[in-house]
C-alpha cells in the first residue's frame, strides 16, 4: 500500500516538473523574446517569416480548417514554444472575411463602411477614428488581429483603378486621415498595415511596374503622407508594395524599409510584402521586409538554404523573427482572447450612416434645388437608383449584411416614388444583373449595365413625378486601371439619359438633379450645366441609400468638400502623358505576365509630372480650371470665416454660422499647399466656434 502511495506521488512530481518546463518553453510576452529566439531552431525561424499561402483565403471554397475563413493571410504557428499564428484581413472599408461557414447557422458578416475617398471628404479625423474603432471591434470579435488597411497611395491620376480605397492627391490629409483611421482599429487591441509603401499609383502592369520618381517629389508627395501616418500613429505594420520604386521592388528595397521607415521616421513595427511571393527572399530580409505574404513553402528552403550556404546572415533573419515575435505578443490571439463573434453590427451601422452623411459631397445646388421640398414625387432614373454601387471591387470589398438603394432610403424618408418607372427599373435589373461567379462571390460585382430609356418612358416620368433624380455609378477595383471611355467618360447610355431626361422635365419646368455613385473623379465639364444640383455620393457603403436620402431631405446638411480635383478634361493633367491610360482597351488586368508564360513585363511610369499633381497644378498661372477643384464643397447654409494670427504652429479660425439652417464647415489652410484642416461641430444659425487648426511641419 505504502509502496503504492510513493510511486503516485512521484508520478504527480514528475507531471508537474514537465508541465512546469513545458511552460517555461512558451512565449510569455515582450520580455521573453530573447530566450524563445534561441530556443527557435532555423527551419522554425524561417517559417515564422513565411506565411502558409492562400489557405486561409480559400477556406470558404476548400473548406480548409482555418481560425477565420475568408481572411487574407495568416502567419505560421510555432506551437511547442507558445507561438500562435496571426491573422490578416482585408480591409479597408470594413472587414473582409467569409460571411458563412459551412454547417455553421452564424453568420460573419461585416459593415460595408463608405470608401477611403468619403472618408477623407469628411475631413472630420475623429469620425474617421470612430470608424476605424467600428472596423477594429469587428475584426477583434470575429478573430482578426491585423487588419490589411488602410490604403492610402496618393491620387497621382484619376484612372488608377484603386483610387476609391485612398484618401487624397494630398498628402497632409491622406496621412492625418491614414493616421485617424490606424488609431481607431488600434484602440481596440487590433493592429493595421497601411498600405502600399510606396508609389504604388496604378494597377495596369501592377507586379512589374516600375514607377520613376525623384527623390524630392517622393518625398514631398508620395511618402509624405506614409511619414505622417507612422509619426502620428506608429502603424503595427506597414505593407510593401507590388511595384518597383526607381528599378527596386519595394519589398527588397533597404533604403526605404530601414534608412527612411525606420531610421528617419522611427517606424517600430514590422513590414510585410503584398501578395506575391515571386521575388528574391533574401534580399527582401535583408532590406528589412520581415514577413512574406501570403507565402510559399519553396521561400522556407530557400531562406534556410541562404543561412546554411552563408548567403544570408542569419542575423538578418533573426531581426525579422523578433519582429514577428513582437508584432505577435500584441495581437488577440497571443493575449488568449475569445472572439465573440457578435460585434455589435447595428450600433456600427449608424456609425457608418454617419459618415457617409459627412462625407457627401453637394457639387452644385442652383436656386436651392436641394433640400428637396417634402412629400415631392420622385421618377428615378439610372440603375444606381435601384441598385447602388457600395464600394469598389477586390481586396477592398466587403461581405455586408445588406446595402440600402437609393428608392429604398429615399422611400424611407417619406418620398413617393414613380411607380412605374421603378417597376421597369426594377424588372430590367433581375435580368441584366451580372451574373454571380465564385470570383464576384469573394471580389464583389461589376455594376449592371445601364438601361436604354425611351423617350416614351421619360416622358411619362415627366408627367407623374416633380423632380427627376438620375443616378450614374461606377465600379472599380483591384488588378486593373479604368478606362477613359465608359468609365471617366460618360457612356452613351448615360449621356442620352442626362440629355433626355433633361429635355423633357425641363419642358415642364421640372428640375433634374444627379447623383454621382462612383469612386472617383468623373468628367462632368460636359454636362454639369444639364442638372440644376449634383451630389457626389461616392460608394457610400451599406448605409449609402439612408445617408443619401438623409441629405436630399434636408435632414443632415452636407458638409463633404472634394478631397481631389475634378479635371474638365483627362488630357488637362500632366500625369495622363505618363499613365497607361487604356481609352477603350480590353483589358489592364494587372500581373504584367504574359497570359501563357510566366515571363515578368518591365514597363515603367515616368513620374515626369513632378509635384504637377492635383490642385498643385491647377492652381499655378497658366493651368487649365479643373471642372471641381478640390476643397470644393457646398452647403444648405452659409458660413463666414475669421482667421487670426499663427502662433506655435496652429493659426486660430473662427467660424460663424451666418445661413438659416445648421451645418458643419470645413476650414482649409492652404499657402499655397494644404498645410492644415479642421471641422466645425454642427453650428446652429448665428452660432460660432473657434478651430486651432494645427499646421503641418
Ligand atoms: C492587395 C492588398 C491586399 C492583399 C491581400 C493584394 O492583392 O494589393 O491590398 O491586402 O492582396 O488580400
């Protein structure tokens, strides 16, 4: 018996003194970083830098058992030393993951918040914050640790194909809106990548594309706004981009991932690459790219292979390590959190129906057309009207819970719509709708085409409704640019509309006001003299018909002011000789390869342009009038500005509300160049508040 007793305890000893160790072994936070890098054997050091490759993206279709399906990327686990992976999403209006789970009722859908462009219209950074806050709570209660987002490239020409994702063609607001959203996802314990460093402007040829800029205008433009997002906001992690940078891929480029990230700005966190994993590995980390995405198993030999052949330090490699490691003590995942699953998607809603209220931009509003005069009977036109654009396409979509139209929003709001014009809309739609494909199923659908009207329908619209409100929408996404024909230029189906619809209720002195459903500048010099008001509504997310028809009605008072120039003509702006522009072409898909062969494309774009970009061009002696300029922005009320003198690198501006209904203003300080924002609380008539506006350094 007594022999018994001795042997169970000194079993039970020996459970523990395992289990003790065992636990010594694991990773128990910053401090333990040094000692779990020398427990890291080098297959393992090499893994933790590689990502596993799609499998979490193609989960929904491989059914592959993943933490969170649907999810960009992930990085590798090393789990007998308490290493967890981390995951990645797309971003960046709201979060992109698979929405259902096979043999699971839940669902994940996430928010469609409004685009970068609405956004950055606001001007408003704590709105801004709030939503990136929104966005950073789902990705924490749907088990995401580092959200892919934002993007913030600068609008160097209207054409490139991801614009709608980026904030600006200025730099100061690009990286104070940039710097407001990565501090909104990061109050909730979820990290961001903003993305992609650096000059990365177009999508035609994307893989390949070599874009020539001087070290000057780099920058004073396009790194510019990278450098204030990481000094206000030190980012987790920043995201390579595809291009190269003058002859460089920019994820083996040390000069700009170590002396200008780290050394000048004092970047703390870590770099990952984009989504390719068709370039040198080694240079990458030595250039200080510590993380390949999504990754690929042939990278994990080739970087052990370089260690054991004396190619690559394995210092290099450990730098990178530690980073992970650093990058992974922080996340959700380390911290052993439990995703709920259920964030709270109705309270984000509002907070996306906020923004896209204020980020609305009122083009032009001749004899007060707008607010529209309540109980007006509405005839719809375009398919936008029934079947709204909420974002762009690609990485950059989300699976929302649903998207409100514009009839809808507009029904809502107490509007009486024409019937039967909405019936022919509607039937048209059920069968043009593009069809849905696995792709359009991750990627998000082109818009339908628009419907042919006869003038027989216009003018029947004529007679039963007031006013006509004619939406145009526009789609666009990753792996390609836009065109200038049927994409920057109206199509011929949309111009007959505006013409037709215009004719005849101007006829019975009926008013025509147009709605702007699109990502990014249009032309409109040709025809902005047809309707007598214009709202840019962007791609306003699911909330876009409430928020819209909020703002028709007079309800919320539009306070949005143009974040970019709109030209009177492409040909106007001096990056259209140097962006491969496609006027009708078949296709930009990006990639650069040859259909067949996988035989790299090294085109170039000539940054010839110089700081000739945006209103930095427009308003030198000698330019052409852009058809908008930017910080154009109209307003239900008036407001008059008193600006008082500099001090300490803020100027005092005091604003009055001098109109008959509320409203929110926006001051820019512009001499020439932006060099500081701000934005009113919602003034009553008479009432004034004073901004100090900060000023850039
Ligand atoms: C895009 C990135 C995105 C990544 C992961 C890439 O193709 O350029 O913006 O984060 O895919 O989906």
């Amino acid at each position: 018996m007594m022999k018994k007793k001795l042997i169970s305890a000194f079993t039970c000893l020996l459970v523990t003194f395992a289990g003790k160790a065992q636990q010594q072994e694991k990773l128990s936070g910053p401090e333990d970083i040094d000692r779990i890098l020398s427990l890291l054997t080098l297959e393992e050091k090499a893994s933790l830098v590689v990502g596993p490759g799609y499998k979490s993206m193609l989960a929904g279709i491989t059914g592959s058992q993943v933490p969170v399906p649907g999810a960009a990327g992930m990085t590798r686990a090393v789990p007998r030393l308490g290493i967890p992976a981390i995951v990645l999403s797309d971003g960046p209006a709201g979060v992109r993951i698979e929405p259902r789970r096979k043999g699971v009722s839940q669902t994940f859908y996430c928010t469609g918040f409004p685009i970068g462009s609405l956004l950055s219209a606001s001007w408003n950074v704590d709105l801004v914050q709030r939503v990136g806050a929104a966005i950073g709570n789902e990705a924490l209660e749907y088990g995401v640790d580092v959200m892919l987002a934002p993007g913030m490239n600068l609008m160097r020409n209207p054409l490139c194909g991801r614009n709608f994702e980026y904030f600006s063609e200025d730099p100061l607001l690009s990286g104070r809106v940039a710097a407001a959203y990565v501090k909104g996802v990061q109050s909730q314990g979820v990290g961001t990548s903003v993305k992609h460093f650096a000059a990365n402007n177009q999508e035609t040829n994307r893989f390949w594309n070599d874009s020539r800029v001087s070290e000057d205008v780099l920058r004073r433009l396009y790194l510019r706004n990278f450098e204030i997002a990481v000094k206000e906001a030190q980012p987790w992690t920043v995201m390579a981009s595809y291009n190269r940078l003058n002859g460089v891929h920019t994820q083996q480029d040390r000069w700009l991932l170590t002396d200008v990230l780290r050394g000048e700005w004092g970047f703390e966190g870590l770099v990952m690459t984009d989504w390719t994993p068709r370039r040198d590995t080694g240079a990458q980390i030595e250039a200080g790219c510590d993380l390949m995405e999504p990754g690929a198993g042939s990278q994990i030999r080739e970087i052990v292979r370089k260690v054991r052949r004396g190619e690559l330090a394995e210092q290099a490699l450990d730098v990178c390590v530690r980073r992970v490691l650093e990058l992974a003590v922080k996340t959700p995942a380390f911290k052993g959190y439990r995703p709920s699953g259920a964030p709270d998607l109705e309270a984000h809603a509002r907070i996306a129906r906020e923004a896209a209220e204020e980020g609305m931009v009122l083009l032009k509003n001749r004899e007060s057309a707008l607010p529209l005069r309540e109980g007006a009977v509405l005839a719809l036109f375009g398919v936008g009207s029934y079947h709204l654009i909420p974002g762009g396409t690609g990485s950059g979509h989300v699976h929302r819970p649903y998207v409100v139209n514009p009839d809808e929003g507009l029904e809502k709001e107490g509007f009486t719509l024409d019937e039967s014009l909405a019936a022919i809309y509607r039937k048209y739609l059920k069968k043009n709708m593009p069809r849905k494909t696995i792709t359009s199923g991750m990627l998000g659908s082109p818009a339908a085409p628009e419907m042919p009207l006869s003038r027989a329908t216009v003018e029947s619209a004529a007679e039963n409704a007031d006013v006509a409100i004619l939406t145009l929408s526009r789609q666009a996404g990753e792996g390609g640019d836009r065109k200038l024909k049927d994409d920057f230029l109206l199509t011929v189906p949309e111009t007959r509309m505006l013409v037709d619809v215009s004719e005849v209720f101007h006829a019975r002195g009926k008013r025509v006001i147009v709605l702007l459903n699109v990502g990014g500048a249009v032309e409109t010099a040709s025809w902005k003299h047809l309707p007598v008001a214009i709202l840019l509504a962007w791609q306003p997310g699911q909330e876009g018909g409430n928020a819209l028809a909020r703002v028709l009605s007079g309800k919320v008072n539009p306070s949005g002011v143009l974040p970019l120039s709109f030209p009177s003509d492409y040909m106007d702006l001096p990056s259209s000789a140097h962006f491969p522009y496609d006027y009708a072409g078949a296709s930009s898909m990006g990639g650069g390869r040859d259909k067949d062969r996988d035989v790299p494309n090294f085109g170039y774009t000539e940054y010839a342009e110089g700081m000739d970009v945006g209103y930095r061009y427009y308003q030198k002696a000698g330019a052409p009038a852009p058809s908008y300029p930017f910080g154009h922005g109209l307003s239900y009320t008036s407001f008059e500005e008193e600006r008082g003198a500099e001090t300490n690198g803020t100027v005092q501006v005091t604003v009055r509300n001098t109109g008959k209904v509320a409203g929110k203003h926006v001051v820019l300080v512009m001499d020439p160049d932006l060099r500081g924002f701000g934005k009113t609380r919602l003034l009553q008539p008479g009432e004034e508040e004073m901004l100090v506006i900060r000023l850039d350094f």
